[in-house]
C-alpha cells in the first residue's frame, strides 16, 4: 500500500497532580500521531509555548476559575506557532497565529479561537509576554480594576516578570510613581535603568519595609500583587487612604503545602477605607483588541519595552522551564521555544 | 465668702494600656469638679453612654483612624444627655442632644458637636443604636460600599449586634436573603423570628461551614463581617462572582495578643472577581441626615426594628460592660445607664 508516514505530535500530559512544586514525576512525555484538523479546525505546528504561574493553579484538582487539568491530558497552554493545514476561513497555512494550543508540538484547535499574530510589529515571544495576556493583565488590572490617576503611587510585586513590568511601565506612561519589588540586583538595576521605575526594592537583600518607606514615602495608591505572602502584608501596612489592592496572582502560596498565607494585615482595609480586589483576564475579552492597539502603539514607539527568556529544546524542557517561574530565575516573560521536526 | 458646693464629675480615665481583653487595672476612676461651659460650649449631663467594639482599638498606641485615647485621658464614648448649661445658640437647657461627651458624667462639649435627639420617636438608647452609628453603619456599608441589589444574598457575622442586627434587617427590606451568623441559639432565634432574617447560624454549636451551604446553597453575594477570624475564611470560600465583602470590624481579634488572623482564603477574591473593602462610618457624615431619615421611617412603621441592652449602675460599671461586647453576652446595642445625681 502507498501511504505516506505518519506525521509525529510530541506532547506533555498531566500524570500525576503535584504536592507542592512540580516534579519530574508531574508528567509524562507521550509521542503519538498528530491529529488532523476536522471541520472549522485548524492545524497548528507550534513555535513558542507561555509559561505561567497561573499553571501551578490548573494542577489543582479544586474548583476555581478554570477546570483543572485532566490526569492523562495535554497540559493546558498559549502557543503561538504557523499553520500547517486549515479548514476554517480566513486562516492560510503559513499563517502565524496565538491559541491554547497545549504542551505539545502539533495543535489542532477551532479556528474562531484563534488569533492572528503580527510579526512585523513584535516577534513572536512579546505577543506572549507585554503584547499578550500579561500585557492585557497589567493594562485592565491598573486601568479598570485599580482606576488609577496620574500621580498616584503604584507598587507592583513580581515587577520583573511580564504582568509586573508592564504594570510599572503603564504606571509611568500614566504619570505614576511607580515602584517595583523583585528578587536581586540585576532584576533591580532592570526596572530602574532599562524601564524607567522609580525605585525598585530587592526583597533578597534589602529590608522591604523599610525600602517601602523610602520609597513611597507619602505610602501606596494602588498595589498590584502577583506574589501574596509577607510581601503583601508589607503593602497593607502602607497603604494610603482609599488605597486599591489588585488581587493578580500570589506565587508565593501556589506551592505551599501547608495552609496559604493570609494577609494579616488586612485590617489596614478598614483603617484606609481601601479596597482589595481580585481579577481574572478573561472577563474583558471583548476589550482584548482595544487594548491589544494601545499597547501595541506604545511598544511602536518605544514607550512600552518588553523582555522576554527564551528557553530553547523543545517540549522536553518544559518541566524544568515550569520551575524557573517559582524559582524567580526569569526576567521578563518566560517562554519555551520548540524546536521540532513537523 | 456665699460659695455653692461644687458639682461634682464621675469619670473613667485610661490608667494602662491592656494586653488581650482589657481588665480593671486598665481603668482609673476618677471624682473631679466639673467644668463649666466656655464660649459656645454646652454642659450635658449624661444619661446613656454607648459600648462599641471600636472603643478596643482607641486603647492601642497605634496609628489608626482616631488617635489613641492618650494615658490619664478620660476615655472616649458617644453618649446621650441632657443639657444643663448651654452658651450654644439654638441649644437650650433640657434638651436631650448626642455627642462624643466621654465615660463620665458631666461633660462639656462645642455646641457644633452636638446632634439633637428626637425621644418622641424612639427612646434614647436607641438613638445609640439603630437609629445612631452602628444603624448607619450597615446602612452605608450594605448601599454605598457593597452596592447591595435586590435578590441577592446578603450573609451578616455578629448578627446579633447593633450593626449586624441592622445589616440583616435592611437586607430583608431591599429584597434580599439575609442569613445571619450569631452565638448561641436564643440570638438565632431571636433574629429569625422576631427580626425576620431568612437564616441564623450559630456559631457556638453550628459547623458553620455546612451550615452556611444550608443557608446560601448558591453562594455568598456581600459578606458584612464585623468578627473576623475563621468566619471570614468560612465567608471567604463561598463567595459568588463579583461578590462584594464589607469589612467593619474583626471583634474576634481586637483583643488577640498574637498576630492578627489574616484570611488564608483570601485568593477567593481572585478566583471570583470579588472584592474586599473596609469602611468608616465618618466618611458619610454629610449623607447622615438623609440617612436617618430613611432610618427612622422604616422605625417608625415597624419594619426596622431595634433592641437595646441596658445595664444600669453608672460608669462604675463601664470596665465590665465593655467586656461583655467581647465575651458576647450583649444582644442588640449595649448601652449603659448613668445613674448619677448632678
């Protein structure tokens, strides 16, 4: 019989749910046939895949904002990679395109969830990172959420990650004091000389309330927390009057084994008349292109920087790359790049 | 010389500031002449002295909303009185008038400060409770802070207090379900059937947990908390989307000598898109008139209805009243009644 061989999809499955940080036993490498797109699907061979904390949180077997991640499925992900076949409209092969494309090497997903991907503007990795849900995390969590005003104070924890450095250069655009907290002197040296923060405190080595103090010596408008933890509790206890907390993340519990970290401090909400609120990207979708422009025209113009680790070998390095978020080993939005043979 | 005998002032004064529950070595009782009344000031004698929760925090030497009641100062306490002397324009002497007069008998305060009392319509402890602060407290906290909607399900803690008992009842009113959380069967009942609340919860026999599943199978929509502690964990992790929590006060932790309780479920305002916020009820002084007005009608027409615990035998009695808020011994607004003679 004249056939043509199979092509090859490599995938990461879930194959056993974590206790505190994912190990190498949390996955499973499987190689099996790649699917073919069926109606309206749309083949994807993907290029670059987002790591997330918020993944620690899909391993979870709790009810939350999404399902968590099935034992034995793909693990959940955004890609961004090139059409390899397409039976939707509108989508040519050769077309790069963003999806929740999963850990895996040949996606095949509905062509109305997809979304093109302007190369000429940024290069793959920054519609991930600044131009992507992080951006778009840090543009709704500031704007929306906290309303900020110009002249304002802004804290941001994890300010060298991707949500945390757009929130303090979006701070600054707006005419904010903006002050960033990240672990080391380099991530430090980062935000102050490379993005224009204000001040930038380095809770590995300095003493972050007292930093705080000098830092924000008049206290904080508004905090955009993606770490939770004592560094939260730091914030609360210097929060201005009708101070906003922006509740995005807290990498520093999603690992925890024993009981989360509540902020003891919370009574500084009713001291301040302040505000804590939480905030999921995906109740503003159909704001997505509206702010996508926004950020896209002050990236253009060099107001918006972006940084990206590019993490190379493929999806075997995905679990390893996974832990470098916990570790704080990334500066800027961390992404794994495959390198696979279609 | 012809002297008249000088009258005579009974006063607490802060002697220690208490580690935990405040004790009688907290307090000095004091016997001092008393003033008389300068430019625009006014001389009450004092009737009824209100007992809140807030007066713990007054004790401690921390920056807060209000300064701390300094050591050897008489201690700070809304009360109602009667005039005795009056240099203030429109206030005339036998008037019953609310003011911040202090635990002590004879107080002299600014006219300015001074809110008339309508005993016609309600008697005077009352007018410490319901119709006074805490009845202002849910009313602000439940429509200006938790911007509560019809239909929706409204879960109040120290529901048998004055602010909780308030919160419960405007909820009914608005077309909401109010579910209540209180200690001990006979503050259970006495919100279901004579308050009308739609559920109680007693805390001190109840898996509070469960019950509240019981209570508010879909959900939680504003969570009023004045305890704190593990009901707002329990509150926490029943949250419906976009729900909204008040926070007012955490009596189960004004007097913890450790570290404060930090809610370890607070990432449920992440998962929910809901929020956290405290208030103060002197932010809405200018809104007050309105607000008793509308207060006072529902009074009047028997749709809000009020209770008051009065104990008698003078200030002498006020170290072991104000314990009493916190071993929970009060339904409905603690009041104490000064019986003094002139």
């Amino acid at each position: 019989v004249n056939q043509q061989p199979a092509v090859i999809n490599h995938r990461i499955v879930l194959a056993r749910r974590p206790t505190g940080l994912p190990d190498d036993e949390t996955w499973r490498f499987e190689q099996v046939a790649a699917e073919e797109p069926g109606e309206n699907q749309v083949q994807v061979a993907v290029d670059y895949l987002s790591l997330d904390p918020a993944m620690r949180g899909w391993l979870n077997d709790v009810k939350s904002y999404a399902p968590p991640v099935a034992l034995g499925a793909t693990m959940r992900a955004q890609g961004i990679g090139h059409v390899t076949a397409s039976n939707y409209p509108g989508i040519a092969v050769g077309d790069t395109v963003l999806a929740t494309t999963g850990v895996q090497e040949i996606a095949v997903v509905h062509g109305a969830d997809i979304t093109p991907v302007d190369t000429g503007l940024a290069p793959a990795p920054t519609w991930l990172g600044t131009l992507g849900y992080p951006g778009l995390t840090a543009y709704f969590g500031l704007f929306d959420v906290a309303k900020v005003q110009p002249g304002e104070t802004v804290l941001v924890s994890g300010a060298a990650g991707a949500v945390g450095a757009t929130v303090g250069q979006l701070a600054r655009i707006h005419g904010c004091r903006a002050v960033g907290i990240a672990g080391g002197p380099e991530k430090c040296a980062w935000l102050r000389d490379d993005l224009g923060f204000d001040a930038a405190i380095d809770y590995k080595h300095d003493d972050v309330y007292r930093a705080l103090r000098a830092a924000a010596p008049g206290g904080i408008d508004v905090y955009f927390d993606n770490v939770g933890g004592g560094t939260l509790d730091t914030a609360l206890a210097q929060l201005r009057m009708h101070a906003r907390v922006v509740i995005c993340g807290a990498i520093s519990q999603y690992n925890a084994t024993g009981p989360v970290h509540g902020p003891a401090n919370y009574l500084s909400l009713l001291v301040n008349r302040a505000s804590m609120t939480g905030m999921l990207i995906f109740d503003y979708q159909e704001q997505f292109p509206a702010a996508t422009a926004r950020l896209a025209q002050w990236y253009r113009y060099g107001q918006l920087k972006s940084r990206e680790q590019v993490v190379a070998g493929g999806i075997e390095r995905f679990p390893a790359a996974l832990r470098m978020l916990f570790d704080g080993a990334n500066t800027g939005k961390l992404v794994l790049r495959l390198d696979h043979q279609g």
